[in-house]
C-alpha cells in the first residue's frame, strides 16, 4: 500500500485520510486459504514425482492483496510421511507434492496423511498468517516389472512307467517379488528343452503327450522357464527330471544290434551281458534258436577263395581233378568271354545268361569218362527258370558233327536235377541204368548249392551241401552205336552237332565245375569242400551250465539251445560267438535272429518273447602287399643255355608280404599329427596259390627253348606245372617259403642259342584265385658269346684268361648285345686284335679321368677351406669381369657405388688366389706367365681377365 503524501494547504484533510488508511489496515488478513477436502496421488516405483487429483491449488479471498492473498506454503502432518508440498505459484496457490526419495513399491504401497496451506499473513514477515483446513492425501506407489520370476525349488524330479499317458506327473511352481498383481503373479510356464514328449499348462503342470518307450530313452531332463504378467521371463530355468522306468516286458534284454568283428581276433562273444527277462512267471522250459544268415556271402557263407582245384588238394582228394570252369589265364583261356563277378572277395563265379557256353578244348578231358568218377559243382539256379519245361544244360557232352548224340550230361528240368550217362558200345546191348531224376527244392530256390554225383554205374550218388539224396526215377537204355564221331564238351548249354548250334542253355551262375576219373570222393573230402570259414561257436565248449543242450547245424549256422534253468540258460546265451577262421575274411554284414519260445505252467498266462535281430559286421581285413625282389638283369655264356641244367632264372628270388596299419599317435604328438607316424607295416606270413612265370617279346619256340623244373619237387610240396608258349604256371595252396624254393629252381633252355642275344620273363604271384597280387618282377637275360680258341689259333685268342674277361666286361657296362645276330660267332683275328686296342683305351681314358676328378675334388676342397675365411669374396676363378671406366668415373661419388667398386677389387684380389683344376695341370712357367699377366691386370683393369682359360 502506497503511503499518503498530503499539501501543506491540506494538512487536516490529509490527516483525516491517514487515520482512515490506517484503521482500514488492520483488517487486511481477514480471510483464511482455502483446499479441497481430499486428494488421491500416484506414484511411480523408482520416482519421486507425484501426481494428484485433483491438482494441489490454494485460493485466498484476500487476493489480489499483497501478502494476505498470496500461499506462502504447505505443510503435511503425519508420522515419517516420506513426502514433502512445495509451491509453485504464491499467487495462483498451485503446488506439488513429491516424496523425499525414490518410492519401493515392495516396502510400501500407499501413504496416507493430511496437508494444511497458509498464506503470507500481513507482511513480510509473516505476522498474522491464517491457515487452511486439513485435506487427506491418499498416495499410492505404482509397481514396475523390475523383478523376475524365481522357482521354489533347485530343480524337480518324477518318475513314470512306460507305456502310461499321465494327466499330470508333477507341477513346478514359481514365485515374483514385484508388488503389484500385474507384475507379480505368474502367468505361463514353457518347455525350453525341444522335442521331449511332455507339455506344462499355465499352472506349471508337467504332463506326457504320447506314451513313452523305456527302450527309447531311460531319463529325459527338461529345461522349464516361467513369465510372469509382464512378461518377463526367469533368469534362471529350472531343471526337471523325469525318470521311465520299464513295464515289465518279457523279452532278451542286455545285447547290442549291431557287433562289429576284427578279423584274426578269433572267436567274439556276440551277448556278452544278454538275459532273460520273465516278469516273474514260472518257466518250465526254454527253447532258443539262434540263425546266422550268410547266403549273401560268396556262396551261402564265407569259404577259402582259392580255385576249386586247390581246394580239393586241400581237403585231401589225389591227383587228377580237372577244372572245367578255372580262373582265365594264360593257359585256361576258354573262360575269358563269361562274366564274372570280378570281386576277388569271393571265388571267382561265372555267369550264364541263357545265351552263353563254353567249349572245352581238346586235351582238357578225355573223350569218354571211365567209371568210376566224380562230377562237383557250385551252382544257384537263376531267377524263372525251367519255368517253361526246357531243359537247361550244365554240362554236356555230345557228337561234333552229324548227330545229335548226348553220351553224357548233367541238365535242369522242372526243378529237378538229372543225370544222364550213355553207355559206349559193347557186346553187352543189355539195358543199363542211363538217366537219374531227382526231385529236389534246392535246384530252384535261387539259392547256392553244393552238387556231388559219385558215379558208379549202376549207382550214382548224390550230394547236395554235404547230404545224400536218392534218385526217385532211374531209366534204362541201350548203349550207343559204334561210331567214329568225334564228341563235344560244353559248359552251360549243349552242341547240337546235327545242326550245328548250341541248344539248352543254362540261366544262372556257376562255379568249381570239377570232373574226377578214376575214383569217386569220399563223404569226408565232400564235407570239407562244403565246409564254411565262418559260423557260430561257443567261446568253451566243453562247459555246459545245468540242464543247457545245444546243437549246431552242419554248417554251424544255426544254434538250437533247450533248458529248464533261466539263469543257467542267460549264462550259455552269454557265451555263444561268432568266428570267422579265414586270414582275410569277406567284410560285410552277417545278420543275426533270435527266435524264443518258454513254456510255463500256465498256459493261459505264458509269456511270448519277442524275437530278436541284430547284425555281425565283419571289418575289411588289412590287405596284404605281395612283394617279389632279386636280380634283375645278368649274363651268362651261351653254353651255360645250352647245358642240360640250363640256366637259373630267380636264383635269388624273394617273396615278402606286409601289411599296413594304422595306429593312433601319442598324446605327445597329438598337436601335430603326420601321415607318416600314424601308419606302420609290418611282415606278415601267408599262403600263395599261384606263381606265373610269362615271357616277355616272342612266345617260346618249343623246337629250341624251354622251362625246366623238377616234377619231383613238386609233387613232394603239392603242386603242380602247366607249360604253354608264354610261359609256365605253378598252382597249389602252399607257404611263401616254398614257393620261393621252386621259383629258385626253375631254370630256362635253349639248345640253338646262336642267334638268342637276350630274353625277357616276368613272373606274378598270388594268393586267394587273385584277390591279393605281387608286382610284376621282371628279368633280362644276356646271352654271351665267345670265339672258339681251337678253330681260330690266333696267338691272341690263344689267352682266353684275358679275352673272356673283356667281353663280360663289355656286355656288363652296355647292358646290350655287342655281337651282330647276321655276322658269323667266329671272330677273325685282326678284328680281335682291334677289339684289344680299343678296350685298352677305354681303361687308360677312364684312369685318366677318375685321376683328374679327384684332382678337381681336392682343389674344391682347399677352394671351400678358402671360403670359410672370407664367406663373402666371390669364387671368380673361372669368371671373366669386365670393367666399365666412364661407369666408374660417374657413380666415384656415389658411397653405395665405392663400396661395390671395393667388393670388386677384393674379388680380383681374389681371383690372384684361386687356382682352378685347369692350371693345376699347367707347368711352373705358365704360372710364373699367369703372375705377369695378373700384374698387368692391376694396372689395366679395362682389360680381360683371361688368366683362367686355357687354350
């Protein structure tokens, strides 16, 4: 307020007017503020700011005066009130509420206290301040999601059966610290782990979607997380452990499918941990048969690979087995365009697709077959045969030419086997047994067969893998007409010689096509033909468990077990192997079926065991590397050729075979790991059953060459020699070492050597029919001719002590034929004396140089002596420098430059100490001459340098 300022012509007036101002002053504060009754705040978890409603505003009736209408403040009554009013505007009233600190929603969630305002009273000191009523203020803290949640326990675990579908199998349960609803309750639980068989609900109940398999999985461990309302996930999940345990099914248990078998390790357990299980129920008997499958190994389980005719030595048959179906070779050669199966795994099989056969050349056979003999082969029956009534030939034979005559054949008809044998023209034209029918399942099974027919007439004896069969039909017949006609063998069809062409061709394979005059195989020598490689076994035969029987098939691919005694049963199960005897076995799978059958004294409640497959795997065996070494390449006279002896080819022949492996490296080495030191070879021993000796250019000439080895040492080791024109074969299963013993002695001939400067010959060996092969090792011979001294008396020819020498000497050095093959082996004297002269300077001018290359060498030795003085001077004994002056004149002041010019005159300084292998040679006054020039040299470095050329 203003004060009265009042004229001195108006003093009383003025006064009057001061008296009133002051008693109106008085009554200036006359009205108190004004707030709403109740307010309700909110506010933010982690903030201090308030927000009410409706808005904190104070009125005051004395407004607009200065002071008694202004809101000077507010103030909050209640005990520990965490909050604080503070105006904004003194003259509008308006104020905030705010908390002293940052809100916990967790500690607290609402306040409540009351909050008066007042004005500025008169003046500015405050004096006569009214005061407003008390309001309410309710706060309330909002929650935020700042917690996550937590599971009550660690991690959770439960146990089911198999095979049940559960409603629920537990609940996980997990808890928020938030305060608020939104934020506190746990909304939804998930599976983290993917592809389990088991969900959870919105409460956090586990249960399966699908019935579990104990065999399958024994334990599956979830992962679980939570969300809360909000949204926000645990930290941390929470593992869930679910446990199967198995219903009680009867059935093997403990044993793996598949079971892997190293070759050489002799018998494997294959159920080493096998056992029954019977739910408990009383067992009065057990049946169990045990199947190895191996028709899909060579021919219907693994055997030794080598030619049949091998194999009949080895199971004892004598001499005089013929392969009509052997491996091609050289001197076999009529089985060249049959397919094969060209593996080398397995024996070597030969296909007939109904359109092919095999002539048997003359010589291989005789004509006719003299009783008694033997007739072997392998044979699966191809897939719709005989279906249409032909008849499909294996063996025949029949007139070559004008008739159609079979006088003996081995043929397939309806399924049924025959044998057909005519008998050759006698005086005797009795009827006689000549056509044998039987009725067998195997002959169209598709499947391999062993074939015998013991042949006897009147009898024939057969043998299908090792068992007998008789003959349901036997027909008689005359014997044949007398005729000079010349007969046919074929394999796999039948000559028709009237008409000239092959008819009744067979469909399918075939192998080990023997024929055997003179005598009929035992039973023994045809089991062991038939006998497999590989089969079941038990790891201790001789240990029986109480009340156990077992019995094998003859091929020991099947195992029948009875017992009465579960755990004594278990134990025999637990001790049946697999063995495979062969060294170098065929890999692959061999299949394995369980098939069980219990009896028990309830027949209504019996058990039924399931059957059980699994799989042997048969690991490749490492391959052995056949290696054959000796001389390669000698001389000898042509004498030595024409001698009775002949001459050695392989005097020092070596047959070594190895293995490689591959071995895990140290742990040392692990960081670097090399090619090298994880493969190792090693010698290993092994039968061979071939050995080919072939030559090499021109095919032998039987007039004036040949091979010769002693027939005696080779009936003592079991082998036998075949000779043709390009070279000679040794067969029969037998050791390294003798064979290396024959080839030893295999020497070669020839009679009219005159003309023979050299030969050739290569020699091949292997084993298992050519699985396994040797390198090709081959040897040239040279043949040495000398003059005659006592045709020629030449007193030069008369010191064949000196001749013969030179000439070895010649042939040795070359490596080639020094004689000319048109010229006369009789040298004339004047050429021998021509022949001397040259040779000798041959000798002086290779003394010469050997005496200057180690002249030269010791030179190079004191040259490197040299050197080790001064590494850096160059070694210009034999260079020539040439120096450009205005090059030198323009880079004089160039430091890198002056320091080249110093290497170059260091370097001919050099140059005046080296001394080549030239000037060496070269007399004292040449040197002295050498000095003078490299004198000048020093005063004239424009010149050449020539103190090292010689002229």
């Amino acid at each position: 307020m203003n004060p009265v300022r009042c004229k001195p012509s108006a003093s009383i007036t003025c006064l009057l007017l001061t008296l009133s101002v002051a008693v109106s002053a008085g009554k200036v504060n006359k009205h108190k503020p004004w707030i709403e009754t109740t307010y309700h705040g909110i506010v933010t978890e982690n903030d201090i700011s308030v927000l009410l409603d409706p808005p904190l505003i104070a009125l005051d009736k004395d407004a607009p005066l200065r002071y008694a209408g202004e809101i000077c403040g507010f103030r909050i009554h209640g005990q520990n009130v965490p909050f604080e009013a503070v105006v904004v505007d003194k003259t509008t009233g308006e104020g905030v509420i705010r908390s002293k600190e940052k809100m916990d929603c967790e500690l607290q969630k609402e306040y409540t206290f009351t909050i008066q305002a007042y004005d500025c009273g008169e003046g500015p000191d405050g004096g006569n301040m009214k005061k407003s009523h008390k309001a309410n203020v309710h706060i309330q803290v909002n929650d935020i999601n700042e917690y996550s949640p937590v599971f009550k326990e660690k991690s959770y675990k439960a146990t089911i059966i198999e095979g049940k579908k559960y409603d629920s199998i537990l609940r996980v349960e997990a808890i928020d610290a938030d305060c608020s609803p939104q934020f506190s309750q746990i909304c939804s639980y998930e599976i983290v782990t993917p592809d389990v068989p088991f969900t959870i609900d919105k409460d956090g109940y586990i249960k399966n979607s699908e019935k579990i398999n104990y065999s399958k999985d024994r334990q599956y461990k979830l992962a679980v997380t939570a969300y809360d309302c909000g949204k926000k996930r645990s930290m941390e999940d929470v593992l869930v452990k679910i446990n199967i345990k198995p219903t009680c099914k009867p059935g093997w248990q403990g044993w793996s499918k598949r079971i892997e078998y190293e070759p050489g390790t002799g018998s494997l357990a294959l159920f080493p941990s096998m056992h029954l299980e019977t739910c408990d129920e009383p067992i009065t008997s057990i049946q169990t048969v045990v199947e190895l499958e191996t028709s899909h190994i060579g021919k219907g389980c693994d055997r030794d690979t080598y030619s049949e005719k091998s194999l009949h030595r080895l199971c004892g048959a004598a001499y005089g087995t013929i392969d009509l179906l052997p491996s091609p070779s050289s001197n076999t050669n009529w089985t060249v365009g049959l397919p094969t199966d060209n593996g080398h795994d397995s024996d070597q099989v030969f296909e007939f697709n109904g359109t092919q056969a095999v002539k048997i050349p003359e010589g291989v056979l005789t004509t006719n077959l003299k009783e008694p003999f033997t007739i072997s082969v392998w044979m699966r029956h191809g897939p719709g045969s005989s279906i249409h009534g032909e008849k499909e030939t294996i063996l025949c034979n029949s007139d070559k030419r004008e008739m159609n005559r079979h006088h003996y054949s081995l043929y397939v008809h309806n399924c049924r086997l025959v044998f057909l044998f005519r008998q050759n023209p006698s005086e005797n034209e009795n009827f006689r047994p000549a056509e044998f029918h039987w009725k067998l399942d195997q002959v169209c099974d598709k499947e391999w067969h062993h074939y015998v027919l013991n042949v006897d007439i009147p009898t024939v004896a057969l043998y299908v893998d090792g068992i007998s069969y008789d003959p349901f039909l036997v027909t008689e017949d005359y014997p044949l007409h007398h005729s000079k006609i010349e007969t046919q063998l074929v394999v796999g069809a039948c000559w028709q010689g009237g008409e000239f062409r092959m008819a009744q061709f067979f469909l399918g394979n075939l192998a080990g096509l023997m024929i055997r005059t003179g005598k009929i195989e035992s039973k023994k020598v045809i089991d062991c033909l038939y006998t497999c490689k590989e089969g079941l076994d038990l790891l201790d035969s001789e240990i029986l468990y109480k009340g156990v029987m077992v019995h094998f098939n003859p091929t020991q691919s099947m195992l029948n077990m009875e017992g009465d005694d579960i755990e004594s049963f278990d134990k025999s199960m637990q001790h049946v192997s697999y063995l495979n005897s062969r060294q170098f076995p065929t890999p692959g799978i061999r299949r394995l079926k369980i098939t069980t059958t219990v009896k028990c004294f309830n027949e209504e409640t019996c058990i039924i065991v399931p059957a059980v497959e699994g799989y042997v795997m048969v690991l490749q065996p490492d391959e052995p590397k056949i290696s054959l070494s000796g001389i390669d390449h000698f001389a000898r006279a042509a004498s030595e050729f024409e001698s009775n002896e002949g001459v050695p080819l392989f005097p020092e022949l070596k047959i070594v075979s190895t293995i490689t492996r591959e071995v895990e490296p140290e742990d040392e080495d692990e960081d670097e790991p090399t090619v090298q030191e994880s493969m190792v070879s090693e010698e290993i021993m092994h039968n061979l059953d071939t050995c080919e000796v072939s030559v090499l250019g021109d095919e032998l000439n039987a007039e004036q060459e040949s091979f010769e080895v002693d027939p005696s040492q080779l009936r003592q080791r079991g082998m036998e020699m075949s000779n043709s024109s390009v070279g000679m074969t040794i067969t029969g299963v037998n050791t390294m070492s003798n064979y290396e013993d024959m080839l030893h002695l295999i020497r070669y001939r020839n009679w009219n050597s005159e003309s023979l400067f050299e030969r050739k010959f290569k020699i091949v060996c292997s084993e298992l029919n050519g699985r396994y092969a040797s390198n090709e090792f081959k040897v040239e011979v040279n043949v040495i001719h000398t003059a005659n001294p006592v045709e020629h008396p030449n007193h030069v020819l008369a010191q064949p002590e000196f001749v013969h020498p030179v000439q070895h000497a010649s042939v040795d050095l070359s490596g080639h034929n020094l004689a000319n093959p048109h010229s006369s082996s009789v040298v004339p004297s004047a050429a021998t004396v021509v022949i001397v002269v040259c040779v000798s300077f041959l000798v002086f001018m290779i003394i010469l140089g050997v005496f200057r290359i180690r002249a030269a060498h010791q030179r190079t030795m004191r040259d490197q002596e040299n050197g080790k003085e001064n590494e850096m001077d160059w070694d210009d004994s034999a260079l020539t420098i040439t120096v450009n002056p205005m090059e030198t004149y323009e880079d004089q002041h160039s430091s890198e430059e002056e320091e080249e010019e110093e290497e170059e005159e260091s370097e001919e300084g050099d140059e005046e100490d080296d001394i080549t292998s030239a000037e060496s040679e070269s007399s004292e006054e040449e040197e002295g001459e050498q000095e003078d020039q490299q004198n000048v040299n020093r005063q004239q470095q424009l010149e050449w340098d020539d103190s090292t050329l010689t002229y």
